[in-house]
C-alpha cells in the first residue's frame, strides 16, 4: 500500500474505501456510485486484505438477491409473494393522490405503483416526492378481495443514505495531511488516479464539487465528449439530480401555479441539467426568464408570492468545435440553444469550467487507492453549506476596483467553494490563497469576456487583484494566453487587422531568436520541440543533453522525440553529434542502456552521432542543452513537459502530434553563451 493509503486509512478508519472495488462489485446493476460505496462502506472500510475480500463478497450476495433488475422485476415479485415479506434495493418515487388524501409509492426497476406510504416518512425523507430516491425497503403482500385493493404494503424504507458524521473529527484529521496529500485524497475520492493528473487539472475537478457545498452557486461546463462532466451530478451524491436539459419544464423545476407543487430547486442541493449544449434544441422562454431572476436573485414567483430556494445549478454539455475555432468564429457558450445565447442569462454564471483541459476518461485514469466513501464525503460538503469562507482572502489580497459587484459574487462563491473543500481546518498559507483566488478569478473572466463578445454594450473589466505591498497581478485565462490572437479579436473582424499578440510567437523566424524566459502553463497546448528548440539546435554541430531523468520508457521516447526535432532542422548533408549525460536506472539499467542501442542505430543512418554517458558521480541535478552554436537552454523539467498521454494508442493525435499534448507547467530560459556566435551570424 501507498504511502499516502496508508494515511488515509489510519486517520479516517472506517470511513474510506478502495476505489476499484465499485466495479468489482457492480457487475451488472444499474445504480449509481454512491448507492455501491454505501453498501461497502458497511463491509469493506477497513486495509485487511481478508475483510476486504469477505466484505466484497457480502455485498455481492447482497446485490444479487436484493437489487431489483428490471429483466427480473416478475421473479423478485414473485418472491415477495411467496416469502410474504421481501427486502429490496431500488429507486422509489411517491406521489400524493388527493383522490384517496394518501401517500403512493412506486418503485422504479420492481414495476408497482400505488404502494402506500405514511405521513412520516415523507416529512422524514422529503426528497420522496421530487424525482426520487434510492432507498432499501421490505416490502410486503397480502392480497385483498376488494376492488382497486393495492396488495403491496412497504413495511420498512431506508434511504441509502450515512445517518450522522463527525464534522470536527472530519477537520481535525484534516490538519495531518499537506495540501498536495489532501488534493490527491480528494481525487481518489472522485475515483480517479492523481498522478494522471496536473495541479491545474485537479482543481479543475474539484471545481465541480463546489455546487454541493456552496449554495445558489451556477456553474457551466462545456467540453469534448467522454470527458465526465456529469458524472459527479449523476453518481456522487444523494443531494444532486441530473436532469436532461430538454426535459424540464417550469412547474418540474420550479413551482406548479395550478397544484403549488415546489418543484426540483426546492428539494435538491444541485440541479444539473446533462447535455445542455445544442443549438437546435426548443427551450421554453418562460422558463429561461425565472431561471435569471432565480440565478440572480436566489427565489422565483407563483403567482403573487415569491419563493426562495438553496439549489444551485449546474450546465454541463458537448461542445463540437475546438477552442481556437469557437474564438475566431464566435464565442465559447456557441454551442448554446438560442434561447440561453442570452448575455443577460450567462452573466448569472459563477464559473466557466475549461471542459476542453480534461482528458477524454480512460481506463488507466481510475484509481486503486483509497477514497472517502463518497456519501461521507457528500454529507460533509452538504453540511458546509453553511459556512461563508469568501473573506478568507481579503486580510492579503483586494480585488480591482474595476471589478463589479456580479463578478464579485462569482469570484467569492468560487473561492469559498475551493477553501471549503481543500482547507475547512483554515491555515492556508498566502500563495495557497492566491492561487486559489486566481483560479477563481480566472473561471469568472471565462464568462465575463463571452458575453462582452456576445453583447457590446457590456463595459470591459480588469480583471485584477492587489497584495497588501499594493502589487497588482492581471488575471488572464489559459485560453487568452494560448490563442491570444482570437480571444482578443472582435467576431467578425478580419484576420489581417488582428493585433499581434504580445507575448513571443513560438513560430519565430530563425532570425528572431534571442535570449529569453518563456513560461508555460498547465494544459497549455501548441508547443513542441519543434517550435520551442527548433531554430536554436539549427545550425549546430554538436549538441550536449544534461538531464538525470532519461530513464523510464516515456522519458527515453521523449528523448527521441527531440531527436527527432534535431534531424527536422539540420541540413540532409550535414552531421551532428549529440551526447547525452544522464543517470542510470536503479531497477531497469539494462533495459534503458537497450533503449539507448537501439537509438544509436537509428542515429547512425540519419545523420547523427548520438553518444550517452551515466554520470557516477550523483551531482547532476540541473537539466540542460548546450549547443556548440552559442547557446544554453535552461530547462526546469528537462525534456519531460507534456502531461501523460496514451503512448499505445497510434490513431491519437496527443501520440502522433506533440502540438496536440496538454503541457505540464513548465519554464525554459535561452541563454546567449558570451562570445559564442549562431550559425547564421557565422555566415
């Protein structure tokens, strides 16, 4: 076990579990996560081998003989008939039928309707009536011999549900975890594999727990297919709901006039509405008119009176273009239905969540660590709804003046949400606040500066914040860094007339290349070793690669890779001799001094004289080129820049194209070497 597992289970005994066991336990039933965590955080919360396994086995039997299948709804209907008594685990819905002034419950997968249910159990689990929930019942039969006689009696309902919680226990072992242990707790808890994953990209996950701790909050997400956007919304939490977007209506989501029925805000903790993209699809006007006034003001009309609910609300969907593609052509809320392209509507959004910086869900990306049960961990960010964390920053830091209240509010709410999800114990250092303040600010700027594309009668903010040492700091998103070009362009405007960007060109003409410190950010895209080291390698006989960590298969394939860049940009006539300082492996010495034959073959009938050597004497530690054309490129992460992409997969762009890759954070300074000249100031 992990070292961090081991952590995990020792302050939070009992309340964990091993991610991978969901699919070892699901097998063929329909239920969400939380449903098949709750049954093994009864049996398989513990690190024993033998419990886990005795336990994994329980819960199997229990979901073979009482998860109702629909394909077998008559035969568990039978039994409950035969048997006279039956335990069941299905999703049930109840209704009131005022014809009969009672309580009817139907079960979902078993097939019955008009199951009576008590007064109490409603006002105990009220969630009954809207859109329903997952609960273990006994059912009962007895027949009748009056007419329209329901022989279906519910005996006992358990919503599958934790019953209580230890909050400050909760935070107390908080404080036993750094913030990088906690982030990564936090990751596995979703179920994925935090060292798939950049700084950037976790929070970006994070960002979607937010919603269930931090109330009216409105959150859109659009992005590539398959990337997992409403998992969460479907499979965390017991106080969520996901919903297709072309399936709600007014009275559904808000209030019926005709029956005052409180519809979904009313009694769920998020609403998100799946597939919310898509131009063509008919969107009522009355409902997108109470969905601002609700966004903005946290209540909606029926009638004469107003309401207030606490439900915040969630957008996820598709988008089919990419980035670069919705800037110069539109915007990046262009895959909306017409009704919701609306400035007023989108200005109501909290935050912007980059949907294109996360990875297509592959199967290598879950994890086999340990994470909180999550119907724990949903009971704890539900009952943090209460607390307020947005001051947390302003003791250290202020935002511009230029900023208006609207975006204030989505700024603080982000912010909060992100406190109390990664530091509820409080004592987040300052760079802590600040990065997570940026964060914030930047999810914000992503909707504030669509909708100036899409209205123009929409000042333009600085978006900005000041340190007590009254040093500012622009806040700029990733998109605005990448493709700067676009983002900054008015739609419409022709291509010639747009300003250049201020930032370096990667694409320089050779004869532009100079000293310089460029840094990158995570999941930037666009670089490769061709437009980073390209013009500078040209023109060089003999190049010396200093970088200890070329000794797994995918920093040796890196290394390649910039062989490859060398052979691009050296004329056909020409050699060039490459040596290669390094470290040796401690476990697969033999296979990386292979790996290393196996390239100097290949060198050897392209033109390049490639030579390695392991240094021996443990100093190295600095990652660096030299070219003996008068340069020194300083490389804070070596050659090891991209985040990990699927190597084995050939018809993927991330493995034919480094362009394509989402980049680590990373920083690289060219040094001019005094005295040394170019190849082309030679000539």
């Amino acid at each position: 076990m992990k070292s961090l597992d081991q952590k995990i289970n020792s302050y939070f005994s009992g309340l964990v579990v091993r991610k991978d066991l969901v699919k070892t336990v699901k097998g063929n039933a329909i239920v969400p996560t939380y449903v098949l965590e709750y049954l093994l955080g009864q049996y398989c919360a513990t690190s024993d081998e033998a419990s886990i396994q005795t336990g994994i086995e329980t819960v199997k039997e229990i979901l073979r003989k009482h998860y109702v299948h629909r394909n077998e709804a008559g035969l568990v209907r039978s039994n409950i008939k035969e048997k006279g008594r039956y335990k069941v685990i299905d999703k049930i819905s109840v209704a009131l039928n005022d014809k009969t002034d009672a309580y009817e419950a139907e079960f979902s997968n078993l097939g019955i309707k008009k199951v009576l249910v008590d007064s109490g159990t409603i006002k105990s689990h009220p969630k009954l009536l809207v859109g329903g929930v997952w609960c273990i019942a006994d059912i009962e039969y007895e027949f009748k011999e009056e007419k329209n006689a329901i022989p279906w009696i519910m005996s006992t309902l358990k919503p599958i549900q934790l019953s209580h919680f230890d909050f400050e226990g909760y935070v107390e072992a908080r404080k036993q975890f750094t913030t990088d242990e906690w982030i990564d707790l936090l990751i596995q808890s979703i179920g994925f594999n935090p060292e798939l994953f950049g700084k950037r990209s976790k929070l970006t996950q994070l960002i979607r727990l937010i919603p269930y701790c931090e109330r009216n909050y409105n959150l859109i997400e659009l992005g590539p297919k398959g990337t997992g956007k409403s998992h969460i919304y479907s499979e965390f939490s017991p106080h969520g709901i996901l919903i297709s977007g072309g399936e709600v209506t007014v009275p559904k989501l808000f209030v019926s006039n005709s029956s005052g029925k409180i519809g979904l805000v009313g009694y769920w903790d998020v609403v998100a509405f799946d597939e919310f993209a898509g131009k063509q699809k008919r969107v009522d006007k009355a409902l997108v008119d109470i969905m601002k006034n609700y966004m903005a003001n946290k209540s909606f009309s029926r009638g004469v009176e107003t309401l207030g609910a606490e439900a915040s609300m969630v957008f996820v969907g598709n988008t089919q273009h990419t980035v670069p593609f919705m800037l110069k052509h539109s915007n990046l809320f262009d895959e909306l239905p017409e009704k919701f392209y609306d400035s007023a509507f989108l200005d109501r959004i909290h935050f912007y969540a980059p949907g294109w910086e996360i990875d297509i869900i592959r199967g290598e990306m879950f994890s086999s660590g340990y994470g909180f049960v999550v119907d724990y961990l949903a009971e704890i960010l539900r009952s943090m709804r209460n607390h307020d964390y947005s001051d947390r920053y302003k003791e250290q830091f202020s935002l511009s003046s230029d900023i208006s209240t609207r975006d204030r509010d989505g700024i603080n709410k982000t912010f909060s949400g992100l406190m109390k999800i990664l530091f509820p114990q409080g004592g987040a250092s300052k760079d802590e606040i600040e990065e997570m303040l940026a964060f914030a600010i930047e999810g914000r700027k992503r909707v504030k500066d669509q909708v100036m594309r899409i209205d123009t009668t929409y000042p333009t903010v600085h978006f900005a914040y000041t340190d007590v040492f009254g040093q500012s700091r622009t806040v700029k998103t990733l998109e605005e860094e990448t493709y700067p070009h676009y983002y900054n362009k008015t739609v419409g405007e022709p291509d010639d007339v747009i300003p250049q960007a201020e930032s370096i060109e990667l694409d320089f003409p050779k004869a532009t290349i100079k000293g310089q410190h460029l840094t990158f950010q995570e999941n930037q895209r666009g670089v490769s070793y061709d437009t980073l080291f390209g013009h500078y390698l040209s023109g060089a006989g003999r190049i010396v690669v200093t970088d200890p960590y070329i000794r797994l298969f995918y920093q040796v394939r890196n290394f390649m890779e910039f062989l490859e860049t060398v052979l691009k940009f050296k004329p056909i006539e020409d050699e060039v001799a490459v040596h290669l300082i390094t470290t040796e492996d401690d476990f697969k010495g033999e296979q990386q001094k292979e790996n290393f034959e196996k390239i100097k073959e290949s060198c050897d009938t392209a033109g390049i004289a490639f030579t390695w050597e392991f240094d021996t004497t443990g100093t190295i530690h600095a990652r660096h080129i030299e070219t003996d054309n008068g340069w020194k490129i300083l490389l804070d992460r070596g050659l090891d820049i991209f985040q990990h992409y699927e190597m084995n997969d050939a018809f993927t762009f991330n493995n034919r194209l480094q362009q394509f890759r989402p980049c680590k954070a990373f920083d690289v300074t060219f040094l001019k070497v005094q005295g040394s000249k170019t190849g082309a100031e030679k000539e």
